[in-house]
C-alpha cells in the first residue's frame, strides 16, 4: 500500500465526509472552498443533498442474496456499476495530476469518466490514461473554431459521448469565490494577489507542486485561432458571452458523430427539446448548485424528466451524492446511470489518484450494500417500487 492509499484507508476514511475533511485540511482555503461551495446562499446546494434524506426505502427482506451484479449498460458501453465521473473544471488546481488522475481511477474501476473543455490537462493526455469509457463536455468557450478543433481532437483520441452543458447563462455568483480572491489568484498581476497569498503559504506542500506544476494559467484544450490556449482568467467572461442554445445542437450534431447527452435539464420541457433535437439522453442536473441557486434539487426533479423523456433516452443525474444507497435511490427513480462530482474531487483533494479510487470504492460498497439489504440481485430489477418519496415530488406532467 502506498503513503497516499494509507492516507485514505479505513478507518481514517470511511465516507466521503472523510475524503471531504482531508481534502480541506491539505488545499488551500480558495481551492477547497471553489470544489466545496455553491452559488449565493447555496440553498440549492444544500437540497441537492437533503433530497436524498427525503426518498425512503421499501427493502424485501428475507431474502439471500450471495452475489449483486452491479453491471450496467449505457450507450453500448458496459460500466462495471451505473457511475460516471462527472466533469470538474480546474481539477489540476486540487492535484498536479488532476484530470489524468482521475480518467486513470475511472478506468482501473471500470466505470466512465467526463473531461471538461476547462481542463488544466491536455485531452490526448486524459485519454492515453483511460483506455475505457469516456466522455467529453463542451462549452464554447473562445468560439466556434475553438470548440470545433477540440472536438475534432477529442473524437481522434477516443472519446465516445458528448455532453453539452447548457445551464450556463452566466457565470453563477460564487461568493465564497470572490471572499476568497479567486479571480486574482488566477490571474496574472502580481499585485492583485497579494491581499490574498496567505492561504496559499499556509499550504507549503500544496503550493510547491502547484508551481512545479506550471502553475495551470492556460486551457490547452481551448485554442482561440491565432492566439494560442484560452487564457485561465478569462473562462468566466468568455462563458457568460457564448451560452449554448438550441439553436448551437444542430451544427454540433454534424460535427459528432457520435452519442450527445444535454446536461443541465430540469424541466419536462427542457427533456422533450433535447431529445426533439436529436440527442441520445438528458443529465439532470442544476450544476451542482454552483449557477442559479433555489432550483429544485436533482434528485427532487428526477421523476418529471423520466416521464417527460418516455423512454425516448436515457436519463441520468447528478447532484448530492455521497453514499451508494443514494445511487440506489437514483436508479430507482429512472435514472440509468449517475454522475459523482465533489465526491470524487474532495479524494483528489485528499490524495490523488489514490484518494478518487477511495471514493469509488466507497460509493460501490455503498452501493452493493443497499442492494442486498433491498432483496435485489441486479441492478435491473431496481424500480420505483423499492422508494417512497413525497408526494409533492410529482408534477401532473
């Protein structure tokens, strides 16, 4: 066992709080509190999880169960279990390693992984360390021709699915951000920083493999024609100018040629439009709670989009998940498969790569777990039949 895999072995670490309090005792406050928070009063945030507190079981006990198959299929791939590696942006800021790191855990675990165009990591690099499922999101960030090349480069280096971000109007208001001088640290001028360098020096180890590291100031994925990467600084002014619209999906279909998830629905409406436009699923999602804070929780808006979608495509979420019962939850609702970010951050936040295959691990026992203790010997057999949730949770649509 290796320093960084002791570091996050049982019983130091039992749960993704755990992962959570390592990671926020090794990054600096601007980094931990950029994975950790949400926007403005972070009510969304905070349903997101409590959502899950709100869903109960119906377990059919006296049951034995010896072995649980936790495979899933989801567009033509099998996962070793219904997760995916939800796309984190800045993963290089929480490890040096970052999205290399994480595509790597995914891969050895058997289950997919996200890139996001704001990534610190060449995707080339992402996809020489997983040779399994992946998947890369798009915003357009710098332009047409920007987003054009890096689709062109990701479908070369093996990614599979496309995921097309749409809740990203703006930049959502992240006050712990602005608290904590995000958009100086970032930037270039020295003497912006300064107000703001202590928490930095506070974390010696943190910042000497930051500044080996580069210091991550440019988007190598995002190359502005004649200009060369997209600079780190200006990804907040650059998404709030170049909002995906509906509009956008017909000339991203005839670039990919393969699967397009639309993530960031949350409304029947939004399921219908997606799938009417071509695409091979939905992602609800409200971001995490990081964009317009008091949406509905994700978990709360499950059972509208699988009504809405039909059948039509799949349905997947993310937001709030910390626990494997949670993922059953999820299932059980309609979702085919879930996404897992802050999750999966706070272990490369704790130990790298190390600490995102804890999180997994975690997450599967947990997972495995419910599945037992719920009388089911697959992850077909999950339905709504094993839940109870409020009633309130059910729209006439």
């Amino acid at each position: 066992m290796t320093r960084a895999e002791r570091r996050v072995a049982a019983p130091r670490v039992v749960n993704i709080g755990d992962l959570r309090r390592l990671a926020e005792q090794r990054l600096p406050r601007v980094v931990f509190d950029y994975v950790d928070g949400g926007a403005e009063g972070e009510i969304t945030m905070r349903e997101n999880i409590r959502a899950f507190e709100e869903a109960t079981f119906r377990p059919r006990n006296a049951v034995a169960i010896k072995d649980c198959d936790l495979r899933t299929r989801l567009l033509g791939c099998e996962l070793s279990m219904p997760m995916v590696l939800a796309p984190v942006g800045f993963s290089r800021m929480i490890h040096p390693r970052g999205e290399v790191a994480s595509a790597r855990a995914a891969s050895k675990a058997g289950i997919g992984f996200t890139l996001t165009t704001i990534s610190g990591s060449k995707l080339e690099d992402v996809a020489a360390g997983c040779p399994g499922f992946k998947w890369y999101q798009l915003y357009l960030v710098g332009g047409r021709d920007a987003a054009e090349a890096a689709l062109a480069r990701a479908a070369a280096a093996g990614f599979t699915t496309l995921a097309i971000t749409i809740d990203t109007g703006t930049f959502g208001n992240r006050e712990r951000d602005v608290r904590n001088g995000a958009g100086f640290l970032l930037g270039r001028g020295l003497f912006g920083k300064i107000p703001y360098s202590a928490q930095l020096l506070a974390h010696p180890v943190w910042l000497a493999r930051f500044l080996r590291d580069g210091g991550m100031l440019e988007l190598p994925n995002v190359i502005v024609p004649n200009r060369g990467p997209m600079l780190l600084s200006e990804t907040q002014a650059s998404l709030a100018a170049s909002v995906v619209t509906w509009a956008d999906l017909k000339w991203i279909r005839e670039l990919w040629h393969g699967p397009i998830l639309v993530k960031g629905v949350l409304t029947g409406d939004d399921a219908r439009r997606s799938l009417d436009e071509g695409a091979a699923g939905v992602i609800v999602s409200n971001h995490g709670g990081r964009q317009l804070d008091c949406v509905a929780a994700s978990l709360r808006a499950l059972p509208e989009i699988v009504k809405a979608a039909g059948g039509r495509g799949e349905v997947l979420m993310d937001g709030g998940i910390r626990r494997g019962s949670d993922i059953a939850k999820a299932i059980c609702l309609g979702a085919r498969a879930v996404l897992i970010g802050r999750a999966y951050a706070y272990g490369l936040g704790a130990a790298g790569e190390a600490g995102v295959a804890r999180a997994i691990e975690i997450l599967r026992a947990g997972f495995q777990r419910a599945m037992v203790l719920l009388g089911c010997k697959s992850v077909s057999e999950l339905d709504r039949s094993y839940v109870d949730i409020p009633a309130s949770w059910q729209r006439a649509n």
